[in-house]
C-alpha cells in the first residue's frame, strides 16, 4: 500500500470496505422500521445511542463559506420585496411629461425597431400617456406617482433606480433571471447564494424564507424553482410560509405524539442518516439531517413567530392589517419580525401587477395592497434601529412599454424602475434614467447583475469569490457580468 492509498481511506484500494458497507446499508430500512415500532429503540436513540452505536451529534451550524468577509459589511440580511407582474414604471417611479405631451401620437420608430416587443409585435405602435399624476416627496423632491403616497412619505429613505434593465421578455424567465442571474432554470436564487455564502443568523428559523401574497390584478403565477437552491446543497433553498392557516405545511405534529416522543423519533431517524452519511459523504444526507433538526424547532419557533399579540395597535394600523389575513400588509410585519430573529434573506411575492389593461385603474388597485404596507415596514425597521443594516429591495421583473396595448402595456425589458433601501444605501436620490419617453434606459444603466453585486457588497462578498464548483466550471451569482454601483451607496 503506497502513501497516497494511506492518506485516503475512501480511494479505490478499497473496494471490497465500500462494497460491504454499501450492501450493509440495505438493512437500514429494517432498521428505521424497527426503531419507529419499537419504544425501546426510540429511547436508546433519544438518549444518544443511535442505529450501529453511532452517539448522536447535533448537525453544526452553517457560517458560510466567506470567512471572513471580503469587505466590511453595511447589511446582514436582505427583504425582497418582489412585485410579480411587471409594475409599470410610467405610473409609479418614472416621472415622464414628455410622453404625457405626445399622447395617441405614433411612438417614433427610431425607439422601437428591431428591439424586442412581446404581446405588441407587428402591431401599429401609440404612445401612451402616463395615467397617473406625480409629485414631489420629502425633503429630496423624489417625484413618485400619487399612486404610491406612502411610499412618497418614505422618500428621503428609499433611493430609486430609473435605469433598471433585463434580458427576458416573459413573466417566468424574468423572474428567474432577477433571482438566479440566468434564465436557465436550475441555477441557485439569490437567497440561497447568500446563505452559502454567510450561513444565518438563526437555528430556530429557516435562513430564507419566502410569503406570497396577491391581489389587484392579473396574478401571475410563481413556480417556487424560484427560491431554489439549484446545484447547491438543498439545505440552502427557500422555505415558503403561508401568513393564513398552517404557516408551514407538515411541521405540526400528528394528534397525539408528544414533543418527546417527537423528539425521539427525529433522533433515531438522525442516527441512521448519519450511517448513510459515514459511508457516502453525501451533502444532501447531511441536508436531511439538519433538516430534520430544524423542522423539529420550527415545531415551537413558528408558532411564536406567528403570534402578533404582542403587536401594538398604532403597529398593525401602520401596517394596515389585523393579523393572519394573507396580505402582503401581513407578510410586511412578518418580514420585520423575521429580521428581528435572524433570517438572513426574506422575500415577499405580491402576484398582481400585469396590467396589459386597464392599467389606470389596475395600478391604484395594485397599489392598494402593497403601498402601505411597504413603506410601514421601512418605518418600522428604522424606528426598530434595524434598517441600518437590513438592505430592502422593491422592483419586479421587468417594467411595461410607453406604448398603448388599449387601455393597458405590454411587457417592456430595455428601462424599468426599482427602489433600495437602508444598509449603506444613500436615501432622498436618484440614479440613473431612461429616455424622455422612458423606453431606453440610457444613464447609469444597471443590469440585474449589477444589483446582485451591489447586494453582495453591502453583504462583506466580494462577487466575484462566491462560487461554486459544479459540473467541472466555477459558477457565481453574477456568472461572468456584474459591477458594484458604488454611485449608491453612503
């Protein structure tokens, strides 16, 4: 036996170990079964004498791969708030007159040739009015429409991107480009990159999680791919709360098993992934294992975290919700107080805003739900003390065409709007712009790559380091694209 053969028990010298521990692992069913039927065994887990002898180890808690931090970080956790649908700049952040002036004319033919059009290919191009008034909020004279007036009371916090721009033309691609950096499904969202990178503040609680709300108009609907973790472990994937009902399906223990006994099974089916773990040194094994653990304290940390009775009145009238309703209102609380417990990236979906017409209406609809629940949470956190190191993000996948489709817009990927707030972000500024019919953004032009750079960096990540080595190629969030917009940031 040579050297190299001493230094790695688990190398081909050893095919007849392998062999025999692999085929011995078909017992293990028998095992499991046993350990489930039998009390004796599940107290002999529970006590620390696993499957084989194995003496129980809590899984350690996960701190990242960067350690330490490239750069000193401004945040420790992200909100999200993600307004599927395509929120039309031209009636909420993009203050545009010109427009206004060339209403019902033909859109000029120098904006519009040879670039991509979805639902309004082939057809005669109109310019569209913008529908709703706006004006000038805060001490910074932020111009946001009336349509969002509590979003204008938090003017002088929030610094809005007019120069947003994206790839994918359609809702799905979209969203998977502005989570995972590619349209190619499979690839790591933003939040589990994040959790790779920094681990979570919390073992009570998931370190991503994700709230779905919708109403207001045509919903969209959302595949979570979207908050998965791709070709990472899958202990990084989002999980899904639900803000009415069950917050977190198949958590709750069956009728009649006690936390004990609860607790006992999680630590025997613990001793026997653990065997499998020994022998295959399979990541995902070791996701189960830390799985199970965290599902059994979510058993207590859930309900607490779902109840708001210690919530003041003047809180929940900010918010504008009485709790456990489903709204994005709702979802907005939650994300504080999942903050407040140390999750490291939250998102907030509000299905609502593709409005290929009756956008006038449609907008003030849409934005009933999310107005005042977005700028209370920004309110919240900052009296809280925790907006100077919670990063919040607002924006959709894509924004809507200065052109009429009726009374709506269609899908419009060359100039959007989006807005960041708090960890190390400059408040009361804008950035960027498009042009003066607001289809080209054609000042400081920020890709969705540049955003998730800029997040990383406000995180302590050098972008450019987190990777991950999969199928022979070192892949990143931003792949190969991405620059910090230092312009931004204080």
């Amino acid at each position: 036996m040579n050297q190299s053969e001493i230094r790695n028990p688990k190398s081909e010298i050893n095919p007849y170990r392998r062999t025999f521990l692999g085929r011995s692992l078909s017992g293990i069913g028998t095992a499991a079964l046993a350990s489930l039927l039998s009390p004796q065994l599940l107290r002999a887990a529970a006590a620390g004498n696993g499957a084989a002898g194995h003496a129980l180890v809590r899984p350690p808690k996960w701190t990242g791969v960067v350690n330490p931090l490239h750069y000193a970080p401004k945040a420790k956790r992200v909100i999200h708030l993600c307004m599927a649908g395509g929120p039309s700049h031209l009636e909420t952040l993009d203050h545009k007159p010109k427009l206004a002036e060339m209403d019902g004319q033909p859109m000029p033919e120098s904006y519009t040739k040879g670039q991509p059009i979805a639902q309004l290919q082939g057809k005669a191009l109109k310019c569209f009015a913008p529908q709703h008034p706006f004006k000038k909020f805060g001490q910074s004279g932020q111009e946001i429409s009336t349509a969002l007036p509590n979003i204008g009371e938090v003017a002088d916090e929030i610094c809005i991107i007019r120069s947003m721009r994206t790839t994918q033309i359609n809702h799905d691609p979209a969203h998977t480009v502005m989570n995972t950096g590619t349209s190619i499904p499979g690839r790591p969202s933003m939040g589990s990159w994040m959790l790779y990178g920094l681990g979570a503040e919390t073992e009570e609680l998931p370190g991503y999680v994700v709230l779905t709300s919708a109403g207001g108009g045509q919903a969209q609907p959302i595949a979570s791919r979207q908050w998965a973790s791709g070709f990472l472990p899958s202990r990084f994937q989002g999980v899904e709360f639900h803000s009415a009902g069950d917050p977190v399906h198949y958590v709750s223990s069956p009728g009649g098993v006690t936390m004990d006994q609860q607790r006992g099974l999680v630590d025997a089916v613990t001793s026997l992934n653990r065997i499998g773990n020994d022998v295959y040194d399979d990541p995902e094994i070791a996701t189960r294992i830390a799985q199970y653990e965290l599902a059994f304290r979510m058993q207590s940390s859930v309900p607490e975290l779902m109840d708001i009775s210690n919530e003041t009145k003047e809180t929940l009238e900010m918010y504008g919700t009485k709790g456990a309703d489903g709204s994005f209102a709702y979802n907005c609380l939650l994300a504080r107080r999942l903050a407040e417990r140390g999750v490291r990236f939250i998102q907030l979906y509000h299905r609502g805003w593709d409005h290929h017409g009756g956008i006038k209406n449609g907008i003030l609809q849409t934005a009933k739900f999310v107005d005042q629940g977005t700028a209370a949470l920004i309110k919240d956190l900052k009296q809280r003390g925790l907006l100077e190191d919670t990063l919040v993000i607002w924006g959709g996948e894509f924004g809507r065409t200065p052109m009429a489709q009726g009374n709506g817009r269609d899908h419009h990927i060359k100039g959007f709007s989006a807005f960041v707030a708090g960890a190390g972000v400059k408040g009361g500024i804008s950035h960027g712009a498009t042009d003066e019919l607001g289809y080209n953004a054609v000042e400081e032009v920020t890709e969705v790559h540049d955003l998730h750079a800029t997040m990383l960096y406000l995180l302590g990540i050098d972008h450019k380091k987190l990777t991950y080595k999969f199928q022979g190629r070192d892949f990143r969030l931003t792949d190969v694209h991405g620059n910090v917009v230092h312009d931004i940031l204080a």
